[in-house]
C-alpha cells in the first residue's frame, strides 16, 4: 500500500519536530559546556587581576620606601659633606683663585 501525501508530510513534520527537539537539546548541552568554560576562565581572569593589583600595590610600596632611602641617603650625605667642609675651613670657590696669601 502507498502512503497518502498528507500521511507522508504528517511523518515529516514528526520527524522534523523530533529533530528540532534534539537539536535543542544538543544545544543547551554545548552552551551548558560552554557556559561552565567561560565561567573556569572568568574565575582565573578574576585572579589574575587580584595578583596583579597585590603586585601594583607592593611595587607602590617599595617605590615609595625606596624613595624614603634615597631622602635620607642625600640628607647623610649632606651632613657629611658641611662637617667635611666646615673641619676643612677652605675658602668658598668664588675666592679661591684671588688673592693668594
């Protein structure tokens, strides 16, 4: 026996119907996957910028320790250079090629 045309459309649209639900299906499993990978790799993005600005944050703090050093460095310096002069008792540049005694 043959198949009536409308019998013939009414399985196509079953088996249609049926793929379009699968099809779904696979693609809510693809996007559950997906969704759980960009999750993973936007904890370990999170991180990253955590560890960096831990970083940033100590590079600040040693830039500005390091500056402190350099401050007291020139301020000893300083101070051993006016004892220097001052037990040398030279005369300033300005006069020290005139008036020669």
């Amino acid at each position: 026996m043959m198949k009536d045309t409308k019998e013939i459309k009414n399985e196509q649209r079953e088996y249609r119907e049926e793929f379009n639900i699968i099809k779904d299906q696979i693609n809510n499993y693809k996007q559950r996957e997906y969704r759980e990978e960009f999750n993973i790799i936007k904890d370990q993005i999170n991180n990253y910028k955590q560890v960096i600005g831990k970083v940033k944050t100590e590079n600040e703090e040693l830039k500005r320790e390091m500056k402190k050093m350099q401050e007291a460095i020139v301020k000893i310096k300083c101070k051993k250079n006016n004892k220097w002069n001052s037990s040398r008792k030279r005369k300033p540049k300005s006069a020290q090629g005139k008036n020669r005694n």
